[in-house]
C-alpha cells in the first residue's frame, strides 16, 4: 500500500496539473477524497435540495441562509446531489427509461454529461479530482466533464466505493463474507447477514487486490483511514417483527494495514470531516473526535427525516413533525439555524418561487430567481400534484382528517397492522408503529382495492380493510407466481439467476419495480404484468425499494449486460459437448505446443476476473484452450483428439468427478468472456 501511494503521489500531481488547464467548465475539486451525492449540496451562495413525491422527485433552491424556495426541476427520480468549488451541481436523474449524469453550472443551463443505456441503473455519485464516478450496474464509470464521454473503469462488481489519494477502495460483490447470530424472534434458527470484503484498485482498474478480509459496508475515506461497517464484529438489531445484523464503525489504516474498531454501539450514518467524526443515531446527532472518543449530541431530530452531512454543517429536513423542518446544523460550535418551516408545495412550474410560513428571525422574503436556461427540453419531467401535505393536527404521523401516516403509533395502528397481518401484507408482529414497512404494505392493499395507493390509512382505506370480502394478498397459483418470489428480502446469487432463462431475467428484474405498482410504458412489460393477479399498477415510489431489492435488480442488470452477446459457454470437447469448430484438428497449434506440461495459460482464471486486453495478449489460437482450462481445472473429460492431447500432457491435469457445480462466478464470467471473443474478435 505504501509503494501503491507513493506512486500516485507523482501520477496524481502532473494529473492536477493537466486538469487545470483542461477544465474550463467545471474546474478540479479541490482535497485528495471524492465527495458523494446525498440530498442536499451548497453551491454559489444556495443551498439545493432534492425531495420525493408521488412518484416524482423534485429539485428546488433557496439562500444559503434561509428564505424563499424555488422549484428548478421534476423527474421520475432524483438522487445524489452534490457540488463543486466552481458552484456547479451535480445529479443523477431518471427520465421513465433511462439514467442521465447531469450537471448545473451556476448560471442554471443544464447539460446531460452522461446517458446510460435503458435498463442500466446508475446510483452512487461521486466528484474527485474534475471527474465524476458513480456505479452503472455495479460497474465503476468514469464520466469525463470536458468531453461527457463515460467509461467503465473496470470489470469488478462492487456495492460501495470511496476514493482518496487516486485509490478506489471498494466492497465486493463478487467475494462476499456471511455471518450470522441466533435469532430472538424464532428460537433455533439464526439471523443471516452479508457484506463483500474490501478491494482496492487504482483509478485506470490496476492494480486490483483485496485490502481487508472481512465483510464492510458503508465506506468513507478520510487521510489515511477508510472507515467502515465491519459486518465481522457485528450486533443484532432487533425490533417486535425484525431482526437483521449490522456492523461496528472500524477505520483501516492504508500505510500500516491495522485495523482498530471506531465505534461499539450503532450508527444510522456517519462521516469522517475536518470537524471530527459526525454520527447519527435515533433522535441524535453527534459530534467526536475522528477515533470515535468525545462524543457531543450537537442536534436531536425528529427520527424521521432526511439527512446530509456536508462539509462544515448537517442539513437536516424534518419531513414528519406537525410542522415541518429545515434546518443547518453548524460542526463549528453546534449551533442550529431554521432554513424552512412547513411543507415544499409547488404546482410544477420550473422556477415558481415557493413563500414559506414565517421562520423566526429570517422574516425577510430574498429574491425570486429566476427560471434557469436549459440546453435540452424536460420532455420526461413529470409535473407533481398541486395539493400539498394534508394540513398537520397536534399529533406526528396523522392527518387534520385523523388518517394514519409515517409516524403515527398507537392502539389505532396495531389495530391496522394486525388486519393487514390477517390479509397477508404485512409479515411479523404488529408494533404500534406506522413505519415505512406498514406504509408499503398499505400501499399494496390500495392497489388491489382499486384505491389511490399513497401509504396513508384515511377513511376508504379503512373501510376497504375491514369490509368481509377485502382483498388478500396474492399468492400461489399460477397467473399469480412470481419469476423470484423472494427477492424482495433475500439476496439472489448468479447461480439463482442462471437457473432461470435468460428471457425471463428482464421481466425478474421489472417484476421487483412491479410489486411496488410501477406502472409500465413498455408493452411487453405492461402486457406481462396486466396478466399477474397481484400486479395492480400505481403508487409507485422508489423509496419503497429496499436494499435488498436494488441489490438483486443491480445483480440481474448487470448479468444481462455480461450476457447479451454470448450464450453460456460450453466445453469445446467432451461426452456431453455437441463439439466446436475451434481445435478441432487433431494437430496442436504452435501456440499451444508452446505451454509447458505444469503450466497454465491463464493462471489466475479461477480466482480473478479476466480483462479483454489481457485475453487479447495471448495469441487467439490459444483462446479455446484457455476456456477449456477452466473445466480442465474440474476433471472435465475430453474427447475431442485436440483437447484431449493438449490436457492430457499437463501435469496438473486429472479426467474424472467434472461437476459445473464446482464453478465459481468468476470462472463463468471468464468462461463467457473468452467465448464472447472467440465468437466476435475472429
């Protein structure tokens, strides 16, 4: 690691040197960690914010230090936000059928300086050194500012990345630890959790080598530690009808290797900044020194809320409280100002300033801005309802109306908790408590009632609810099954996905987005789906999406990619092969008679992901052989002369016990890889 630094110093420096004099647009970030998207961003005096709604997100502005709001633009979805010193913004947006990489300059014209293809799902952006990354089905892509041209930065899958120092540090998908505990809620069976290990590469994809042999999550990078989730010394977390495993906060030295654990009790988020180690916990925000020590409780919101940790201050949005808050939070002295009181209500109209209600000692109204210069037209922005929230009572989590919402617990809930239990939507105990899981599972119940399905519990939901013929949910049955009928809480696998046609892995991909009521524009889709019984569409919103399922639609994307041009590859000789033209004279090519009898040509291909430039760097007469040495590895027994030559002189070779359950994702990966060459690069 030390050697790896010291090499980047030099790459990194004469890096910055060029970029300064290549960015006209958008100039370099300054520091050597890459900065990450989250709700809310400070740019050029402003303070911008993205917010769901129904079935849209929206993006709006205001004065740094408070005052008027304004609507800047609508889309299907919105996500991390974030800025650079210059007051650009950046954003990933969803038009309805693709992902866009977009950024604002300060004068408001908006360019796309990235597209990606239809089905591809793009989350996790970040800004280091003038260039954006974010994850495009798990892949790494560099976006370049000055060109918009995106590439993949490698082929390694990962869930999370940080950069710092020109270093990707990543967690892996494809080496994956599990742990597990005994569980409190169902006595002999055990709670099952899993992270990837981590991995560090450098920025061109070299270099690539697991940095820590345990499961981590949630990673930050701040001088010469990564922090992290360290799944290995983990604690259950356990409510009246869940339970799941979480890790301690650790940080991993880079120059040293040494790991130390940071925090011994839970975080709902954390970020290492020049302040100290910022931590989120329920109902409080902390401040302590950057090894976990001192802890100060600088700020206690509202358990419901939205949250980014910026540089030198924590925005937080107060969503649930009778009167909704925004506020900044100062790391400096831990002092709050209020941004914002009441709800963001807007009919739509790019560049509608918003007045809020009265915010004690920020009385004046500021400036309107105006609607920004757009160089393409939002022809896939989605105008948000004009009815606001409904108006607040005294009570969090209901309605003037005395509806149930997010927030609300009681005896009234347990009461819809439990009926929603007997119906099949909601699996456990009932708790009392109105959460995202009781809103999902209202949401389902309306759509099969033919209701507004908005999660809220008001009067014709609960009339529905308790009718004698209400709707169950579906299950079993034919026209009802699903493709992956748990992949709404279990984490599938490739060969879980490989087991299915590859036809079918779009529709098991969009059925994830159609449990939740999306509503398709695609025919083959919406045909598909208006034949399932459970499938009612609306009310969909991506925030009902858990992690489980951006993990399994991230998973199925990104194998349909890595599959599109080349069917599963097969031996090219043996009692089960139907045969291939390639090798199939029974003279070796030079090439081949070239391998030595304890040698490998890929050495590795069972272990690391092959490159296309690495494959290309061996003659193309050997690339048959070097798919066929991964099943050569196994036993496999050939009968094609070639084949059955060539492995029978190598002294690690022995014919007998061949099982394609013994592969491992990294030698299908390969297998198709080669084959897709073999069949492409003749």
């Amino acid at each position: 690691m030390k050697l790896m630094k010291k090499l980047l110093v030099l790459a990194l420096a004469l890096a910055l040197c060029l970029t300064a004099l290549a960015m006209p647009a958008a100039s370099a970030d300054s520091g050597i960690k890459a900065r990450f998207g989250a709700f809310a961003a400070k740019a050029g005096g402003k303070l911008f914010m993205i917010l769901p709604g129904d079935g849209v997100a929206s993006l709006y502005s205001m004065p740094a230090e408070g005052g008027v709001l304004t609507l800047i633009e609508t889309a299907p979805q919105v996500n991390d936000l974030l800025s650079d010193l210059s007051g650009n913004i950046y954003y990933l947006r969803y038009t309805g059928s693709k992902f866009q990489a977009i950024m604002r300059r300060t004068d408001g014209a908006r360019f796309i300086v990235a597209e990606f293809a239809e089905g591809e799902i793009a989350h996790s952006l970040s800004l280091y050194n003038g260039k954006l990354y974010c994850l495009v089905n798990s892949r790494l892509m560099e976006i370049d500012l000055t060109q918009s041209v995106a590439r993949q930065v490698s082929e390694r899958s990962m869930t999370t990345y940080t950069i710092a120092d020109g270093i990707v540090y990543y967690e892996s998908t494809d080496d994956v630890a599990t742990y597990q505990m005994s569980s409190v809620l169902n006595a002999g069976q055990y709670v099952t959790g899993q992270s990837g290990r981590l991995y560090g590469m450098m920025l061109d994809g070299s270099n690539d080598m697991r940095q820590y042999d345990q499961g981590v999550s949630a990673l930050y990078a701040y001088g010469d530690y990564i922090y992290f989730h360290n799944l290995n010394d983990s604690y259950r977390v356990t409510t009246d009808t869940q339970e799941w495993l979480d890790g301690c906060l650790y940080r991993l030295n880079v120059n040293t290797n040494q790991s130390i654990r940071v925090l011994s009790e839970y975080d709902w988020n954390y970020r290492p900044t020049d302040a100290g180690l910022v931590i989120y916990r329920e109902k409080q925000l902390l401040l302590s020194d950057l090894g976990g020590e001192n802890e100060v409780v600088i700020f206690e919101p509202d358990p419901y809320n939205y949250m980014a940790i910026l540089d030198d201050e924590v925005i937080v949005y107060e969503y649930n409280l009778a009167t909704p808050k925004l506020s900044s939070v100062s790391l400096g002295d831990g002092q709050s100002t209020l941004l914002w009181q009441g709800n963001f209500v807007s009919d739509g109209t790019q560049g509608e300033v918003i007045t809020p209600a009265t915010v004690p000692g920020n009385e004046t109204t500021g400036t309107t801005e105006t609607t920004p210069a757009t160089t393409e037209t939002d022809a896939t922005a989605t105008t948000p309802e004009t009815a606001g929230t409904p108006a607040a009572t005294t009570r969090p989590g209901y309605t003037a109306a005395g509806s149930m919402t997010i927030g609300a617990s009681g005896e009234e809930v347990t009461k819809l908790q439990n009926r929603l239990i007997e119906l099949g939507y909601l699996s456990g105990k009932a708790d009392g408590v109105y959460g995202q899981k009781t809103a999902s599972a209202v949401k389902a119940f309306q759509r099969r009632a033919g209701l507004t399905a908005d999660g809220i519990a008001g009067n014709a939901t609960i009339s529905a609810l308790n009718k004698e013929n209400a709707p169950h949910a579906a299950s079993g049955g034919t026209d009802s099954s699903y493709i992956f009928p748990n992949s709404s809480k279990t984490k599938l696998t490739r060969d879980d996905v490989l087991s299915i046609d590859k036809s079918l892995w779009p529709y098991a991909r969009n059925e994830i987005y159609a449990r939740h009521g999306y509503k398709f524009d695609t025919k083959k889709y919406a045909d598909y789906f208006a034949g399932k019984s459970w499938y009612t569409p609306g009310g969909f919103s991506t925030g009902d999406l858990n992690s489980v399922e951006w993990y399994n639609m991230e998973l199925i994307a990104g194998m349909e990619k890595e599959f599109a041009n080349s069917n599963p590859p097969k031996p090219s000789g043996g009692s089960s092969s139907g045969g291939s033209s390639s090798g199939g004279s029974s003279k070796l090519p030079a090439a081949a008679q070239a391998i030595g009898a304890d040698q490998y040509i890929f050495p590795n291909s069972s272990t690391t992901k092959l490159t296309k430039s690495e494959i290309r760097a061996i003659d193309k007469a050997l690339w048959p052989y070097a798919r066929n040495e991964i099943y050569a590895r196994h036993g496999y027994k050939f009968t094609k002369e070639t084949f059955k030559t060539y492995f029978g002189s190598k002294t690690w070779y022995k014919a007998g016990g061949f099982s394609t359950k013994d592969l491992n994702d990294v030698e299908w990966y390969n297998m198709n890889l080669i084959a897709w060459m073999e069949e492409n690069e003749k």
